[in-house]
C-alpha cells in the first residue's frame, strides 16, 4: 500500500507541473493578446486548447515517465511539448485575429518553461527515488539470446535491483516459491502455458510483470472479439484499413510531401550542391526497396557514402565509424537531409509518412529465412518513419522491429499516424538513434550470429 501511495503522490506533483505550465501560459497570453471585455471568454478556450495540446505532445513523448527515463530526457521531452504547444497557438491566433502579435513574450515564456522542466525533472526525479527504492527483479528467460534482448534494464540500476537470472528449466512446477520475495519480473521466451499463469501470479501478488511479447502475441493484440458466441473468440486475419482512412491517409501524404518539398528545397539544393562539390559523383542514391506486398520500387536518398561503398555487390548495413561515409554525409545523416528525397517516393504513391521502413530485397530474405513472420510488415506500405523508428534505434534487432511494426499495423489509423509523426520530431536530435551496428557485420542478424559463435 506505501508504494501506491507514493506513486500517487508522484502523479499528483507531475500533475501539480502540468497545471503549472497551462497557468503560466495563459497569464502570458492575457497580458499579450489584446481581446475585448465581451470576448474575454476566449482566454479560458485557449488556455484549455494549449492544455489539450501539452497533454497529448507529453503522452507522445512519455514526458512524465518518472523512473524509467532519466531527468535530461524528461526536461527535453516537456520542453518538445510546450514549444510546439507554444508555436501551434502562437500560429493560430495570428491567423484567426490577422494581426502579428509580438512574439517576445512567448519566447520568454518558453525559456522560462524550459528552465522550470530542467529544474522539475532533477527534482521528481530525486523524490521518486527516495520514495520508491529500486525493486527487488529477476529475470526469466529460456535462452541467453533472451538475455540479450533486455541488456538495456542494466541501464537502471535505480529502479530495478537486478538479484537473479532464472532459466526456464531451473522454474519448475510450483515456481511461486522460486519468485516469492520479488518485487518485479522480466519475462522473456518462455513457454506461453507457464507464462500465462506467471502473468496471473503478478496481478495476484500485485507483483510489476514486464513481459516481451512474441508476434503471436501482437497479432493476438490487435484481434477482433467476436461476439456471436456464448465464449470469448478472438479473429485474426490479414489487415484492411476501412477505405476511407487509405483515402484519407493518401490526400495526406500527397499534401504534406507535396507542401515539405516546397519547404524544403532551399535546403536540399545546398545539400546536392554539397554532395557534388565534394567528390564529383552523383548527388542521389537509388536502391531497391520492398513495399507493401513485397512489391519493389527505386527509393531516393542523398549519397552519403563513397561511390564504391558496395562495389563487391554485398549489401551491408551501416556501421559504427563507417569509412564509407564521406564527410558531408556524416553532417547530412546528423541531421537527417539524407532521407529527404524520399518525399517524392511519398509524392508517387511508392510510400507513405508513416509505416515500416522499407527494407533491400536481400537483407528481408536473411530475415525472412531466421523468423518467416518478417513478411508480414509488407501488409501496408512502406514509410519514412514509423513505430521501430520512434521507440526502437538503427541497430535494434530486426524480431524487434518487426514486433515493433506490427503494433502499428495493429493501432493503425489518424490518431496513431499523427502520435507518430510527432514522435519523429522527439528523435531528430536524438544521437542514439542514427548508431550503426558493429563494424564488419552485414545484418543485425548477421552480428548476433557471430557473437554466439565467439562465445
């Protein structure tokens, strides 16, 4: 009960910070924003349309995930929410009014924020950890393959007190005894009937169950309940977006790459004139991708790599300190100019905003002959950005990834589209996310092979 008790108090400060930041906004804006006394109304509706907007931004970015993100990543994830906040009202009250508002105290304001999010998070994240100290964990797992998979929980030795790896085997019949006394389990690879009943071991002993699912398990998720029977069915089959949302969702990628290639050709013309000054070569790279139903077409980048990168014909990812980079492709992959040419694939119809990325013909066949279930992420088309690009990094592990990409095809629609558009705007300056893998691998497949071998 004290932990539930602490974890509200938690959800109450947070909430205290929310409100917090909505107030300031509006004392801002009322004292900026010229409105007559029989309009004054309208303050109350914009200070609730900018706290709607902050609440969902910081849900997209998981802006209060006290414990499982660090303080910087907090800071930076509400900071992210209340600029665009800021900017989205800003825009809007200049269109509605037609006039030009100075921007000076909303830019002041914003710095404000920013200091106070940097402050807050440090803070809440100093009382979370007082008050909840790190939870007794074990892991439980089938194979040291699945050890792998969840390296990055040593990462938080302040909210999980790592004290045994249990292989599936060493469980046995009445496991309770074995996992009496801890506080959370990690369970990975093990057999779905002994899974299912350590699931309901954690609700019974209000035990944190943290579980990695398999794809049958995010098929599963995304199933349909039919009920035309007198016992719980569930129907898989082949995603079908309703009509009007591929319409719509169309309209929407035609506009938006239209509109953005308009935006953005100022910089894309420094960028080849950069690319060709450099070494002479040409300025794109074309290379053949899978869409949906495995159906090829030419995707468009800036070269950022030698001319000969591949001239043994082995298709390799990239990695850590690649040499083949050149220099001005290291700065265009920093900062992402390299995959804006794939607005016009998005302007043909051969992608979309949002979906799995595509992936070479030859490293979807080393997939596909490791896991068959590969295939299915060519259920929809593919995209510039999507869930493994949002959660995942470069180098998580393709199972993941195409885990990953079937919760989208699971939550596909507006709304999720939109979260995840947003949620590519959170990574852009996020390092981590453009690391390569290992130096001499082909495929992150490839590189794990070759690791158990070493061992």
């Amino acid at each position: 009960m004290r932990k539930e008790k602490n974890t509200s108090t938690i959800k109450l400060l947070n909430t205290g910070h929310f409100l917090l930041t909505v107030v300031s906004f509006l004392l801002v804006f009322m004292n900026t924003i010229e409105i007559g006394r029989s309009e004054a109304r309208y303050y109350l509706y914009v200070a609730a349309l900018y706290g709607v907007l902050l609440y969902l931004l910081d849900r997209t970015y998981n802006a209060y995930l006290v414990g499982f993100m660090s303080a910087g990543d907090m800071a930076y994830s509400q900071s992210l929410s209340c600029t665009l906040s800021i900017i989205g009202i800003y825009a809007a009250t200049v269109l509605a009014w037609t006039r030009f508002y100075n921007p000076i105290p909303f830019l002041l304001l914003l710095l404000g924020q920013v200091i106070c999010n940097i402050l807050w998070s440090h803070l809440i994240t100093r009382i979370y950890f007082r008050m909840i100290p790190p939870q007794k964990t074990a892991v439980l797992y089938r194979t040291h393959e699945d050890l792998m998979r969840i390296e990055e929980i040593k990462e938080n030795p302040r909210k999980f007190r790592l004290s045994a790896f249990i292989p599936e085997d060493k469980l046995g019949k009445d496991f309770k005894k074995t996992l009496a006394g801890y506080e959370a389990l990690f369970v990975i690879g093990i057999d779905a009937a002994l899974r299912n009943r350590i699931a309901q071991y954690c609700v019974e002993e209000n035990i944190q169950g943290y579980f990695l699912p398999d794809v049958g398990d995010v098929i599963l998720a995304g199933a349909k309940h039919i009920q035309s029977y007198s016992v719980p069915v569930l129907n898989v089959e082949r995603k079908a977006p309703v009509p009007e949302f591929l319409i719509l969702k169309r309209v929407f990628d035609f506009c938006a790459s239209l509109i953005a290639l308009i935006l953005m050709s100022p910089f894309m013309l420094i960028t080849a004139l950069a690319v060709k000054l450099y070494d002479g070569g040409p300025v794109f790279y074309t290379q053949t991708r899978l869409t949906k139903d495995e159906k090829v077409f030419k995707m468009i980048k800036f070269r950022s790599m030698r001319t000969d990168a591949e001239k043994d014909g082995v298709a390799r990812l990239t990695t850590e300190n690649d040499d083949r980079i050149t220099p001005v492709g290291k700065v265009i992959r920093a900062i992402r100019m390299d995959e804006m040419p794939q607005l016009i694939n998005i302007l043909k119809g051969e992608m979309s905003i949002v979906g799995p990325r595509p992936e070479r013909p030859e490293i979807a066949s080393q997939y596909a002959e490791e896991f068959p279930a590969f295939r299915l992420r060519l259920q929809v088309k593919a995209g510039l950005t999507g869930y493994a690009q949002v959660y995942g990094r470069y180098n998580t592990d393709p199972h993941d990834k195409l885990e990953m990409d079937m919760m989208y095809i699971n939550k596909m629609g507006v709304f999720t589209d939109l979260m995840l558009i947003f949620g590519t705007l959170r990574i852009l300056f996020v390092k981590e996310s453009t690391s390569g893998i290992r130096a001499g691998h082909i495929t992150a497949s490839v590189m794990e092979r070759e690791e158990r071998e070493e061992e």
